[in-house]
C-alpha cells in the first residue's frame, strides 16, 4: 500500500459516485488527466530511497499537482452545475489533503529517520578511527616498550663490562705492585676486552634509542593522516595517552643512550690508565678514587632501579588483591571477569619478582665483592673514600629493602591466589 494507491481508491470513490449522474465527457476528461498517478509514485518512490532532496521534490510536486488539480476540478464541476457532483470533489478534495497532510509526515520522519542514520554511521565511524587511531599507538607504545626492555638488558650488560674494566684495572695495579709484570699485561689485555664490550653495548642501546625514535615519528604520522578532530572524542585525541607514554619512554631511552656513551668514553680512559700503569706512570689513589666513585654511581643506579620495580610490583600484588575482594563481593556473571583479572597480576608479580630478587642478589654480591677487592688504602675513615664507600654501603641497604618488598609481595599474592581458589 502507498500514496498511489490512496489516490487510486479516492479516485475510484468519486468515479462511482459521480458516474451515477452521468458526468459529460468533457468533465471526465479533466478528471482522468490529473498527474497524480505519476507524482503519487514518485513519492513513493522516494520514500523508499535515501535521498533527501528527491523526497522534498516529490512532496513538492505532489502539493503542487494536487493544488492546480482541485482548481480545475473546481471549474468543471461549476461547468457541470450537478450537485451530487460538487458534493463529491468536496470529498475528494479532503481526501487529497489528508494525503498531502500524510505525505508531509512520512517525509519528515523519512528525513529524520534518514539524518539519524547518518548521524549513527558517522558516530560510528568516528568510533572506528578513535580505536584505529588507538591501536596504532598501544602498538607503537608496546613496542618501545619491549626496546626499552631490551635495553635494560643492554645496560646491565654493559654495568657488568665496566666494572670488568675496573677491576682488571686494579688488578694490573696490584700485579705491577707485587713485580708480576706477565700478569699485569695480561690483565690489560682484560681491560681492553671489557671496554671494548661497553663500546659494543654503548652502540646497540644507540641504536635501539633511534629505532625507538623511529617508530615513534611513524605511530604519529599515520594518526596525523587520519586528520581526526578532537572535538569529535570527546576534546581530545584519542592516541595521545598512548603516546604519552611511548614518548615517555623515548625520552628515557635517549637519556640511557647518553650514559652509556659516558660509560664508553670511561672504559677508553680506563684502557689508557692501564696503559699507563704497565708503565708505573699512574697515580694510584686517583685511580682507586675514580673506582671508588664507579662503584657507588653502580650501586646508586641499581638501588634506584629496583626501588621504581619493587614498587611497581608491590602496586600489582596490590591490584590483584582489589580484584580479588571486587570477585568475592561481586555476581557470578562479574566475578569470572575479577577472578581473570586477578590471575594475570598474579602471573605479573610471580615472573616480575623472581627475575628482579636474582637481578639484585647479583647486583649486591658484585657490590660487595668489589668493595672487598679494593686495598687497605681505601679506607671508609678516609676523608675522600669514606663518603663514596657509605653511599655504596646506603644503596646496599636500599638493595636489601627492595629485595623485602618483592617477597612481601609474593607473599601477599600467595594469599589471594588462595583466595581465588576458595571462589572456585
């Protein structure tokens, strides 16, 4: 059913009625040659599609043919001067207006039917680029992210090259003291070995720095193609948080790649120092001083180290925990979801703090068997070691500390797990 077949039926009506009369064939005539057959369609048509425009055209149209229709029926019928005639085109005329005035509904609401749509698919696609453009920077982040971890990994390697340098430096000192100058040669060969192995860690962090740099420029100009306009999520780009922290973390990443290229210029003066003590032309108490000072800058970073990762291990424990109490007060249908949530801390804690508790018991051990190594001529009651061997002794505490705090957070996620499984 539609328009057309409104009009249809009030033309068939008025055909009957007036038939009755026998209307000349003069007034038929016009009656049968209105148009709103076609425009009727047409307006159905249209209300079928999705196009705006067509829909008021065809609303137009239709008001137009029905208006001139009426006028010229109206001319006719006085023409025929039949009552019965009149009394029909008053009703046929009504019939048409009601059309008119249903048309008139039905495409308004079809307009704003259709204006909804579109505000719905364009809503929609403004979802799909906020998560688009979130995608492509959690990825970006996760990425410097593992690079940031590998080069932690790098840096300990090159901590433990440099503190070789150091040590076999002390050691050509104390093989030249005793006369034994095979050893001493042969314990520079060390230090050349060691400081050649900072170089080689100082250049991988270099690069891994600019390949983070890298993929970061990369993550923000695929987002900047996609020209989103913050207004559109909410007053802000929807990427920024993740690139926030990937920028955070090549920040850091630059900075570790400037120390490292310290630490390699360091090795290359210790190479020299040893050098110069093969040829008995090194000061001793400046070099042990400059060890003395590598030794506690180690100790600082790695007490600093481990307190930001006891800390961030001991706010997951912490987190599990809050799941945990969320999953015994919550609906089954919620609890699986805290119950998951809670397990993956969990796993966080357990692999994050056995890998840290080793990381700081080799940390303290090669600490301490440094400090042990250093002769009776480094004394904590000297003016210029003692400071520097309490601060090496003040990080070992701090060591220790952080050591405690992973342990209570084993400890404390050994009690949720128990937890968890009591909730099946």
């Amino acid at each position: 059913m539609g328009f057309a077949s409104d009009w249809k039926s009030a033309k068939t009506a008025f055909e009957t009625a007036t038939g009755k009369k026998k209307p000349s064939a003069k007034f038929m005539g016009v009656f049968h040659k209105s148009g709103l057959e076609d425009v009727t369609k047409a307006l159905d048509g249209a209300l079928g599609k999705s196009d705006a425009k067509a829909l008021e055209k065809a609303l137009l149209d239709y008001v137009k043919s029905a208006t001139a229709y009426q006028t010229t029926l109206e001319k006719s019928a006085k023409a025929e001067g039949v009552a019965t005639i009149a009394a029909e085109l008053k009703k046929l005329g009504q019939a048409l207006d009601d059309i008119g005035r249903r048309a008139g509904v039905a495409v308004n609401e079809r307009i704003a039917e259709m204006r909804e749509d579109a505000e719905a698919e364009k809503a929609k696609e403004i979802e799909e680029q906020g998560k688009a453009a979130r995608a492509i920077a959690d990825k970006v982040a996760v990425q410097i992210d593992g690079l940031l971890k590998t080069t932690n990994a790098d840096v300990k390697l090159l901590d433990q090259a440099a503190a070789n340098a150091d040590l076999a430096l002390r050691n050509v000192l104390e093989a030249q003291g005793a006369g034994n100058a095979k050893e001493a040669k042969s314990q520079a060969a060390a230090v050349q070995t060691a400081a050649k192995a900072v170089d080689t860690q100082a250049k991988k962090i270099a690069a891994t720095a600019a390949q983070a740099a890298k993929l970061f420029s990369q993550g923000k100009a695929a987002v900047a193609k996609m020209k989103l306009d913050p207004k559109q999520h909410g007053g802000r780009d929807p990427a920024q948080g993740a690139f926030d922290r990937a920028d955070g973390i090549v920040m850091k990443l630059d900075q570790i790649k400037d120390e490292a290229a310290e630490a390699a210029v360091e090795a290359a003066g210790t190479v020299k120092e040893a050098a110069q003590a093969l040829k008995g032309a090194l000061d001793l108490r400046a070099t042990y001083l400059a060890s003395c000072r590598k030794l506690a800058k180690r100790a600082q970073d790695a007490d600093s180290l481990y307190d930001t990762v006891a800390r961030d291990v001991g706010g997951q424990a912490d987190r599990a925990q809050q799941e945990q109490m969320v999953a015994e007060e919550a609906a089954d249908d919620k609890r699986a979801a805290s119950i998951k949530t809670a397990t993956f801390y969990i796993t966080q804690v357990r692999q994050q703090a056995a890998q840290a508790k080793k990381e700081i018991l080799a940390a303290a051990n090669e600490i301490t068997s440094t400090r042990k190594s250093f002769p009776s001529m480094v004394s904590d009651k000297d003016p210029e070691f003692g400071p520097l061997l309490a601060g090496a002794k003040v990080s070992l505490d701090g060591l220790k500390e952080s050591h405690a705090a992973l342990v209570k957070a084993e400890t404390k996620i050994d009690k949720v797990e128990t937890a968890l499984k009591k909730l099946g």
